[in-house]
C-alpha cells in the first residue's frame, strides 16, 4: 500500500513538473524578441528584381500546431532568417510577407494549403489574389542540413518573384 501511494505521488509530482516546464519554456518563447541573429550580406541580386504592382506578392507561411516541438520552432526561425535575410530589399519593398499562424486555430488555411502538420507555405499573390502555392513539406528531411534547407526555402520564393 505505502508504495503503491509513493508511486502515485511521484508520478503526480513529474507529471505536474514536465507540465510547468512545458508551459513555462512556452511562455517564455512567446515574450523573448524575434529578432533575427546578424548573418551573411545578401547575395549580389538575389532579390534585385523589377518592381512589381503593389498587389503582387509572395506570401511566406509558417504554420504550427498550437503547441510546437523543439524541431518546430527550429523550421520557423531558420525559414524566417532566410525571409529576413536572402530577402531583405523585397521584404522591406513589400514584395515578400512573412505570416507565422497557427493551423489549428486559422482552419481556414490548413484547408487551402492541405496542412496536417507544421509545415512553410510559399504563395504567389497576383493582382491581389493567390494564384498558386508551393507547400514545402521537406523542411522537416532538411532541418539538419541548414544549407540545403534555406536553399530550399529560398528556391521557392524565387521561383514566384520572376
């Protein structure tokens, strides 16, 4: 019997644990700054391209599960850099949106891009409506590999700024 209530008690004690952990790494993920690290110049004319209407854009996603995994905020933050900085001059022209949601909550995406599960979405706005989009479902075979990872990344949003 004594062990059997000892047993209970720990378990109880490491299930309250892992949740307070969870809750807090998730509380404090959400109030740290989303500033990107400094990295690598932009390419020479990787985003030099010639201006489009102001309703022309390509539209980068990252949609998450309301709670995320540890691979999941690596995606996001590593598919945000490459916006950030591959991007840059078309970002701050408006050429190129960054858009992190959650999937679960904004049903209405998950439907139009077919997500079941974390994924980058890159869609190609023209004349102010989506045209067509590319769901990048390899980031997760890419996660380790950051070269072929942005590349993929960046090979997407070229592909719609032509």
């Amino acid at each position: 019997m004594m062990v059997r209530a000892w047993t209970t008690h720990v378990l109880l004690a490491f299930a309250v644990f892992t949740l307070g952990f969870g809750v807090g790494k998730e509380v404090g993920r959400r109030q740290a700054p989303t500033v990107a690290p400094p990295g690598p110049a932009p390419a020479p004319g990787a985003d030099a391209k010639a201006p489009a209407p102001a309703t022309d854009k390509v539209i980068v996603y990252y949609l998450h599960a309301t709670f995320r995994c540890v691979t999941c905020n690596t995606i996001e933050r590593m598919a945000k850099e490459v916006v950030e900085i591959q991007f840059a001059n078309a970002l701050a022209a408006g050429y190129i949106a960054w858009r992190e949601a959650d999937f679960q909550v904004e049903e209405d995406l998950a439907k139009r891009f077919d997500v079941a599960s974390s994924c980058v979405v890159v869609a190609n706005r023209v004349n102010g409506k989506e045209t067509e989009f590319q769901r990048l479902d390899e980031v997760w075979t890419l996660v380790d590999k950051p070269a072929e990872f942005k590349e993929y990344i960046a090979g997407a949003i070229r592909k719609y700024l032509r």
